[in-house]
C-alpha cells in the first residue's frame, strides 16, 4: 500500500496534481482513492463533478474520491472527546458556546481529517491513497505527537498536550472536572490510533510526502519549510513539482521577463531541493480542470512513469542533537570541494558555492532549536554538508 501526500502553498496547484496523479494512477492499475480535506469543495471544483460528497465514492474504474468534512468528522467520531474539552473550560466559568470555541483550536479539524485517513488505511481496500493535504502543513506535526506521548505516558495530559496551549492551560485547571472512564477509554483509543498513522506515515516504503510549488519565491519557500518539517519527522520526500511554469516567449518582453524570472527560480528550486527529482509542469492555456485535462496533466507528469513508484529515499536534511549542541546534515547539489561560503541569518542557512557555471545559493531553512544556537564549524563531504551549532561559546 501507497500513501501519496501532497503539500505546498495554497494555490500552487496541489488539488488538481492529486486528481492527475490519481487518474494515472487508476489508469496503470492500482485501485486508488484521491482524498481532500480542503474545505469546501474542493474535489467537485477540480473534477468539474457536482456531486461529489461526503463519502468515498468511485468515479471512473479503480478510482474513487473522498471529500473529507472535518466537522463532520469530528462530530462522528469524537462527540463525546469534545463536549469534555468543552466542559473543563466551562467548569472555569467560561461561556459554553465559547468553550467550545476554545477546545476547537487550530489544527483541531485537520488532526480528524487524519483519523479518516488511517480508518482508511486499516480498511486495506486501495492500493494507493493520495492525499491532497490542506495549505498549512501544521497537520503533520500532529503525526509526530505519539512519540511525545509515549515518553509520559500515555494519560490524559498527554491528549490535551497534543491540543498545543491549551496543554498549558489543563495544567491550571486539571483539579476541575474528573474525566470519566468513558472519556479516558475514548482517548487512549484515539492516541492508538494516532500512533498507527504516525508509523504508517513515517515508513518510507509507505509513505511519499511531494512537494508542490510554482516557480516563485514564496511557494519555493513555503515548500522548503515543508522538506525541513518533514525530515526533522522522519517523513520521506521523494519528488518535487514546480508547476505553471510559462513557457518561454520572445516576442512580448513582459512575457519574456516573466518567462525568465521563472526559469531562475527553477534553477534556484533544484539546487534548494536536491536531491529530489523535479518535475515541471507548464501553466496550460486554461484553467486546470476536468477529467479530460487532469488527465493529459498526469500524462505531462509522470509519462510512462508509474506515479506509486518511490522517487527518492533518503533524507535531504538530517539532524541530530545533543545537550547543548545539534549537528545538521545537508544535501548539497555540488561534489567538488569547491569554495563555499555560509552566512546565517535568524532561522535560515545561505549556502553559496562556487562551481564551474557560477555561484549556486542554496537557503535552509533551520529548525527552532537551532535558534539560540551559534554556528560553529562545517565541513563539506562529498554531496553532504556537515554543520554544527552550539550553545553559547
Ligand atoms: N499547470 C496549470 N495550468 C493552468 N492552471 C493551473 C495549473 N495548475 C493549477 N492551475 C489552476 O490553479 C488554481 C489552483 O489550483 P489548485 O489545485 O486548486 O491549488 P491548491 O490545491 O494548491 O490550492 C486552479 O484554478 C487550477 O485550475
Ligand atoms: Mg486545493
């Protein structure tokens, strides 16, 4: 079984990517769900299918879809989980309706889109899953939550704590209510199940995170981030999409500044994401939509590529920390010892490399605990650089 996630910024063009692959994914054989969180209607739009609901239904032979509710979800699944949120708030004398309000944080509806997807994954009827992740990639830091939840045991707090602040807040208020037994009972379940996914998710023979951007800074940016986010979880990428590329254009220097500015940013991505693969995919002459273009738009991605195939295996960044210091390895898109250069600023790592058609910047994103951390040496090997940070020297 495949698991296919595609994340990136909004707007870059993950919806119809999920529906393109899924298509060829049917088309190749393999029974396949295409699964969306986004709200709205984000499936029916993308299809240009008006009827597309609430529960997995097929729509061409070895292909369903799922539009996902996360209210609905929640209210299914979790009715009871969230009335005790809701209740611990209100025992504070805080308004019910806004005790509601409190206990559906950020995140929340996102963590019961996640809990369909391993009722899914434990089903076993698909052969691949792609999942058209919502804008934020804040969702996956949920999957990582069970590894914090075993090291204190898996109790109450431990639920609460996955609900980010308000685990600061049930430490004031934990000598309210009581949970019952029921409620215990309901949330050791959701942890097992939480766990399960996260074990899925982090198995790279499963598991495939792609990333989708458009040939400009900020999507490259934001999808980055996501690579950083998800090797720091130990979540395999294994390909990158830079798509509504222009095609180049002579004739209009509006066009051609346009098309050139992009072609940059192109080359900016696949020194910044090495050493994914990248695929790149024009802006079509329309808006992407239908079955019929969604499916020449698969045939643009993947050829006669098998889209379940795994593109990459391996970890673009890795860390490891000890007590007062956290050594980071990066892939770099270079192999000489040729001169390099590093400058830190804030949260981000410039790489700048001298190499036989120029200067290469490559900008990594660091992770938070690299933060109060000085850089202290780094060392190039092969395709690999080697960093060290360190608490204050
Ligand atoms: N390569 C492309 N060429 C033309 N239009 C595109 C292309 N990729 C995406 N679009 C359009 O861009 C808009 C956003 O795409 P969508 O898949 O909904 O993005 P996301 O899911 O990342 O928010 C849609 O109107 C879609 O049809
Ligand atoms: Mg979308």
């Amino acid at each position: 079984m495949r698991l296919i996630i595609y994340t990136g910024k909004g707007g870059t063009g993950k919806t119809v990517t999920s529906c393109s692959t899924a298509i060829k994914l049917a088309e190749y054989g393999h029974k396949t769900l295409v699964i969306s969180s986004d709200p709205a209607h984000t499936l029916s739009d993308a299809l240009m299918m008006p009827n597309i609901g609430y529960q997995v239904q097929e729509i061409l032979p070895k292909l369903d879809v799922l539009q996902i509710d996360p209210v609905t979800e929640m209210r299914n699944q979790f009715d009871t989980t969230l009335s005790y949120m809701a209740s611990i708030f209100s025992a504070k004398g805080i308004d019910e309706t806004l005790a509601y309000e409190i206990a559906m944080l950020p995140g929340m509806t996102q963590l019961f889109s996640l809990l369909k997807v391993e009722e899914l994954v434990k089903q076993k009827s698909f052969d691949v899953i792609v999942i058209d992740m919502p804008a934020s990639g804040e969702a996956l830091r949920y999957l990582y939550f069970p590894k914090l939840v075993g090291s204190i045991g898996r109790k109450m707090a431990g639920l609460l704590g996955m609900f980010g602040g308000v685990a600061r807040m049930f430490q004031a208020l934990s000598k309210n209510p009581i949970p019952s037994k029921g409620n215990i009972q309901i949330e050791a379940d959701l942890l097992n199940r939480i766990q399960y996914l996260s074990e899925i998710i982090q198995n790279s023979n499963m598991t495939s995170i792609r990333l989708v951007a458009n040939p400009d800074t900020f999507s490259i940016e934001n999808a980055k981030r996501a690579l950083m986010s998800a090797s720091l979880f130990g979540i395999n990428v294994d390909l990158a999409i830079i798509n509504k590329i222009m095609p180049h254009q002579t004739t209009d220097q509006y066009y051609a500044n346009w098309a050139e500015f992009q072609e940059g940013k192109v080359e900016e991505a696949r020194a910044n994401f090495y050493p994914l693969s990248l695929k790149e995919i024009r802006l079509h002459d329309t808006e992407l939509r239908g079955l019929g273009m969604l499916r020449k738009n698969g045939e643009l991605l993947f050829g006669n590529e098998d889209p379940a195939r795994i593109y990459y295996r391996g970890k673009a960044f890795n860390f490891s920390t000890e007590e007062n210091s956290l050594r980071m390895t990066v892939k770099v898109p270079f192999t000489e010892k040729d001169d390099f250069d590093l400058e830190r600023h804030g949260d981000q790592l410039t790489i700048k490399v001298k190499n036989p058609v120029g200067y290469i910047v490559n900008i990594v994103p660091l992770p938070s605990a690299a933060l109060t951390m000085k850089l202290v040496k780094a060392k190039l090997n092969g395709d690999e650089l080697n960093v060290l940070f360190a608490k204050g020297i």
